[in-house]
C-alpha cells in the first residue's frame, strides 16, 4: 500500500491565530488504480484527527483515492485565532473549499463522504446542498438529535490539554476517555494513538487546540439551563431539515451502546430524508473506529455496492 502525503490547501476566513491566512491539511491516500474517478472524503470526530481512517483508507486504496481531512485546530491545520469560530459553519466552508478543489484538480470525479461524529455533521450541511452533495454518505454514530448526556461527558475532558511523561501514559489517557470505541488489540490502539500526540519540551500533549472546546462548554456552562436546551432544539430543528433535504444513498453506522446518538433516533432516521439504512456494532458505544473487520467491511460494501448492505 502506498502512504499518503500530506497536503495542505488554502482557505478563507476566519483567519489563523495571528491574523494569517489560513490552511487546512488533509491526508491523501492514492488509488492504486490509476484510472479511478472515485474519491472518498473522511472526517473525523470533534477531538481526532485524519489518521483515524488509516485502516479504511488501506481498504479502499485498490479502487479509490481516500482525502482525509484534519479539520481546522487539529492535526496539522491551523489554529483559529477567534474560538468561538469552532463550529460546523466553518467546517462546512472549508470543505466546500476542499470539494470544489478536488474536482478541480480532477474533473468528472465521484464523491463519497465518510463522517464520524462531528465530521457526520459537516457532511449533512455538505450533502443538503445539491452543488455539493456527496455520490453516498456514511454517517458514523450521529444525527440530528445528539443526546444532552453525552455533551456532558464530552464537556468532561474537551480542552483540558493534559501532558504526559510517555507514550504509555498517553495512551492509557486516551483509553480512559474513548471506552466507547469499544475493543482493540494493543497495536491498533497504540496505531490509532500516536498521530493524536505531539513530542513538545520532553512533554506529550494532544494534537488539537484547547479552544475547539470554547463552544461547547459556554453552552454546557451557561447559566440559563433553559435557554441552553433551548439552544440544542434548536440545533436539532435545523439539523432535520438538512437531513431531510439530502438525497444521497446514505448509511448510518451505530455503537450499539451508544450515549449520543439513540436507537430511537436511529430508526427515525431510516424512515425520512433519504431514508438511511443502518447498521449496528455490538460492544461499541460511541463511536466505531472503522478498525474492526466488519466496520471496515460495511463502509467499503455500502461505498462500492449499496444493494449488499441489509439494514436493520
């Protein structure tokens, strides 16, 4: 398998820290097939970054090129200088930026989206919008009702920007506030790991800006609890309506122990808007790594023949 290069593509406001201009990196995995058109964007979760999809980019290499971004303040995209610009708006503008580029560089390309979590998110705001809508979308563990619960337990850990003494120790934090992801042997866990890390001063911090957790924990730490659910109705409001409007094939992927996106939301989500079929890992909360067999198996059936995926 050939190893990705890192790219890098200029994109507009908001602007660095610093008031520079600003670039977003992405991991680019080329088709081994020299003559493919298909491209499959992933997007990654609120605090990870685009080496998550190693193990689904190496799958898909033999028929199609894999674009894995890290979206802006994390990996090795820039940092935002306003924190509150930390939302799927922004996300949003940048891969809108990245998608009309990409089709530049090679025209007549078929797009696929593959989101976890927050990248499900930037990919409904993507998709609801026909200039720019993905061939199929994976949605991986999330909807437009993400549940209170697990913004909390998020809000927990989100920007506290620990260090560590090693890699170990590293690692283990990095367990302790992923239970959801369910099991891993030690190498895929140490795998999925090392590009979360940064060696900086004989210290190992995490790869993302702190301030990606500003948004989220002012709503959490908002002193009018009504006004802050509120808030998250509203978002959810919103949210259907861009699901409703996509028509791409869409596959939704969920941790059968999820706590953010429900079972009942799930199921919602199979009878409206494009009406998505859905799969369910046992052992997994939120969220599935695309690392097991059978996760990895069900992206790469559904992106290359949606009829094998028998929903729920």
């Amino acid at each position: 398998m050939q190893a990705p290069s890192l790219r890098f593509l200029s994109v507009g406001d908001p602007v660095a820290v610093g008031g520079a201009a600003r670039r977003m990196a992405y991991w680019d995995w080329p088709s081994q097939d020299a003559q493919s058109k298909h491209t499959v964007i992933c997007v990654h979760g609120l605090s990870r970054q685009g080496r998550d999809f190693d193990t689904l980019a190496q799958a898909l290499q033999p028929t199609s090129r894999v674009v894995a971004v890290d979206v802006a303040g994390r990996g090795h995209s820039d940092w935002l200088a306003d924190p509150m610009a930390y939302q799927v708006p922004t996300y949003a503008a940048d891969l809108a930026a990245l998608i009309l580029s990409l089709r530049a560089e090679s025209p007549g390309i078929m797009m696929d989206w593959v989101g976890t979590s927050m990248g499900g998110l930037i990919g409904l705001a993507i998709a609801a919008q026909p200039a720019l809508a993905p061939r199929r979308l994976v949605l991986n563990d999330v909807g437009p009702v993400i549940q209170w619960a697990a913004l909390q337990r998020i809000g927990t850990y989100l920007g506290k920007n620990p260090e560590f003494e090693n890699e170990q120790a590293a690692d283990d934090y990095l367990a302790s506030i992923s239970t959801g992801f369910g099991p891993h042997t030690a190498a895929q866990w140490h795998a999925l790991c090392m590009p979360m890390l940064r060696h900086q001063e004989g210290k190992w911090r995490l790869h993302y800006d702190p301030a990606i957790a500003q948004p989220l924990l002012a709503l959490l730490n908002s002193a009018d609890e009504e006004g802050a659910l509120r808030t998250v109705k509203d978002s959810e409001r919103a949210l259907w309506q861009l699901y409703d409007a996509i028509t791409s094939e869409t596959l939704l992927l969920r941790g059968a122990e999820s706590d953010l996106l429900s079972r009942e939301t799930a199921m919602l989500m199979s009878g409206r808007g494009p009406k998505a079929k859905c799969m369910e890992f046992a052992g997994v909360g939120h969220a599935p790594t695309l690392i097991a067999d059978e996760q990895v198996n069900a992206v790469q059936r559904f992106l290359l023949n949606p009829s094998q995926v028998q929903s729920l």
